[in-house]
C-alpha cells in the first residue's frame, strides 16, 4: 500500500523523536530549529532537568507555553538549576548514617543492660521473699541438723535455733522458746536494771556532791556490769546468724567478763585502802593489766572454739582469784572483825563463790551431762551461771555499799594509817 509523503515524513520525524540521542542537541544551532519536534525536545529536557524550585519551573513551562520558543539553554544555565552536592552535604550524609549505625549497636546495648538490671533486680526481690518466708516459717531444730558453728552443747538436742537470715529475725527470736530465751532473759533484765540503778546512782551523787573519785569508782563497776550483761545479750541472741556473727559476738561477751572482773576490783581498792594511795594505784594497775592479758587472748578466735571452753573457765577463774591478794594485804594489816564490818570481806567472799560456783557449772556442764535432752530449754548449766552471775554481781553492789558506808562513819584518815583500832567497833548498817 503506497503512503502519501506527508504521512511518510511524519513517521521519520516521530522515529527520530522518540532517540534519545536526538533529543539532545549537539550544538546550538541544530537546537534552534523550528521544527514541532523542538517543543518536544524541550519538553522532554525539562522533564529529566532536577529542579531547584517550583518557581522557576512553572515560570519556564509558561513561557514556552505562551510564546512556544525553541530558544536553546544558555550554557551553565543546567548546572546554575541543578542542585549542587557539596563536601560538606557528603559529610553530613555520611555523618548521618554513622549515627544511625551507632543508634542501633547502641540499642542493642542498651537492651542487654536492661535485661541484666531486670535479672539483677528479679534476684534481689526473690531473695527478699526467702527471707520474709524464713523470718516467719523457721523453726527449732535437732542438734545433729546444726552447723559445726553453731554446736556448742552436745547435751542438749532438741530446740535449737537454725542459722537466720537476718539480725531482724534474731531479735525477733527473743519472744519465742528456745535453748537461748533462758539465757536472753536473765542478762537482759540484769542489764536494764543495772542501767536504771547507775542512773540513780549518778543523779544522787551530784546532788549531794559528792567526791568525784567515788563516783567514777561507783561507775567504774556500774559500766563493767552493763557491758558484761549487754554483750552476753547480744551473743545469745545474733550468733546465730552465722559463723562471721558468731565469732564476732562471742569475742564481746568474753570481753564483757573482763571488763566486769576489773570494774568490780575498782570500788573495792578504792574504799579498802583509802588512806594509802601507793598500795591502792599498785593494786589497779595489776589488776588492770591482768585484765588486759585476758581481753588479749579473749579477743583471739582460737580461744572461743568448744574445745576451749574449760582454758576459758579457768582464764577468768584465775582472773578473780588475783583479788586474794588484796584481800589477805587488808586483812593482814587490820583485825579480821574490821575486815568482816568495814571492808566487807564477807560479801566479797560470797561473790567470789558465786562466781567460781558458776564458771565450774558451765565448764563441765552439770546438770545436762547427767540428763541429756532434758535441760533444753530450761536449767541447763549455762542459764544456772548466768542466773549466778547476775547475784554475784548485786552481792558486790552490797559490798560496796557497805564499805562506802564504813569509810563515812569512820571520817578522814589518820596520818600514814589505813585504819584505825577504834574502827572495829563501828557498827555498819547493812
């Protein structure tokens, strides 16, 4: 089928638009004909030209629509429209992405931390919970069931307190019925009461004004007696919070013992030589130096091991005895009646028996050894000796006193003299 050349040459010139090598003009002047196919040259250009405002766009396809110029791009007129990439857009898009890298290695951090403090805090509150669950579920047990750090006494074997979780608990265990409430108790309330009379003690004697060496001799024993009830209070009630508890405390109620023993010489040499000053200082420096070499080896954590016990015993047995010698200088020096009335050897006799009586009970733990699981809870050994310790302790309360009332009948001293003969006929008001 022949076609006219009209519709021939249109075909041609459609073919050659739709190049994309022709549509880009290879010098200005084949951009300047006026042939239809340069609105679409044109047209097409601007299509893929970036553009760098609406304005400027708008304003050229309104002048190529109103006028319908073919007039070529000047030349840098492509690059002055097209967006410019600088170094410094390269940085920042790089510095962008880095960034965003860093965000999500730092999320994953960040979730591994939160997962450790959800773990960390998960196992603090199921320990809470153990506690709570141990502090009001614990019961007493058997003996065979302790820990060797908690065995002291094969010859009780029932109600024996467990290792608790808490000193809270170790309080709280002092209103129940176990092998320590015994011994709680009895240095407890000896405690409080000593508190209460070294309270009135003090308040009268300021009152009265009296000589400021008796009350510190006065206070001396009063603080020995409150540190030796108070520590043995806190041993038997927190060493069973473990092994680290238990030697700490057990070192502060031997050393109670000790400062008991040295406070009770303190009055006593005090009022005994009054009137010789050497003799008295030379006493309390023995006496305090003894005292000294008992904290030292009562502070060591061999010496409170069960094995021990007996060397224990005989440790402050010794300790007390070393009154004897005061005590035979006194009565060497005046009659043995003035010994009796005015230095109240007496009553320091009676101490001193208690406290011999008792440490010998909890040495060879009479009478649980002769009925084993019969003394638990109540008079075991180690209860009878606190029980005669705290009487020892009021005994030489009263011997004091006694002295301490003698020294004030009998008034100053004579030269060079401790006592005088016609002291003996002084009667003491017990």
């Amino acid at each position: 089928m022949n076609q006219s050349p009209d519709l021939r040459k249109r075909r041609s010139d459609e073919e050659n638009s739709s190049d994309p090598q022709t549509l880009l003009p290879a010098s200005p002047q084949q951009a300047s004909t006026s042939s239809p196919s340069g609105k679409v040259r044109r047209r097409f250009k601007k299509k893929h030209q970036p553009r760098t405002s609406q304005g400027s766009d708008s304003d050229s396809m309104e002048e190529d629509t109103e006028t319908g110029s073919n007039q070529p791009l000047k030349d840098g007129q492509e690059v002055e429209d097209a967006p410019k990439t600088t170094v410094e857009e390269v940085q920042e898009t790089s510095a962008l992405k880095s960034s965003d890298g860093e965000k999500k290695v730092g999320s994953g951090s960040d979730s591994e931390y939160d997962f450790a403090l959800l773990k960390q805090q998960a196992d603090e509150l199921a320990h809470k919970f153990v506690q709570k669950v141990k502090d009001v579920t614990w019961k007493v047990t058997h003996h065979n069931f302790l820990p060797d750090w908690l065995k002291d006494n094969d010859y009780l074997h029932y109600h024996h307190r467990p290792p608790l979780p808490s000193f809270r608990t170790c309080f709280k265990s002092i209103f129940r019925i176990h092998t320590e409430t015994g011994n709680i108790w009895t240095h407890l309330l000896g405690c409080l009461a000593f508190i209460i009379i070294a309270i009135y003690f003090l308040i009268q004697s300021i009152m009265s004004r009296d000589d400021w060496q008796e009350i510190v001799a006065y206070m001396m024993f009063f603080l020995g007696a409150i540190l030796c009830l108070g520590f043995s209070c806190l041993f038997h009630t927190c060493y069973c919070h473990s092994s680290h508890a238990a030697k700490i405390f057990s070192k502060l109620d031997y050393s109670g013992i000790t400062f008991l023993i040295v406070g009770s010489f303190v009055p006593w040499l005090y009022f005994g030589f009054y009137c010789d000053n050497v003799t008295r200082y030379i006493y309390l420096v023995l006496i305090v130096s003894l005292g000294a070499v008992c904290l030292f080896v009562a502070l060591r954590d061999t010496f409170s091991l069960p094995q021990y016990r007996p060397l224990r015993a005989g440790l402050y047995v010794a300790l007390g005895l070393s009154g004897v010698i005061p005590a035979v200088h006194y009565v060497s020096v005046n009659s043995f009646l003035t010994a009796i009335q005015g230095g109240g050897l007496g009553w320091m006799i009676l101490m001193a028996v208690l406290y011999i009586s008792g440490a010998v009970l909890y040495a060879i733990r009479i009478p649980e050894r002769f009925f084993p699981g019969k003394c638990d809870i109540w008079f075991q050994s180690h209860q009878i000796f606190h029980v005669l310790v705290l009487a020892a302790a009021f005994v030489h309360y009263h011997g004091i006193n006694t002295m301490a009332a003698y020294r004030e009948q009998i008034g100053e001293c004579d030269a060079g003299q401790l006592f005088t003969d016609t002291a003996a006929t002084v009667t003491v008001e017990n």
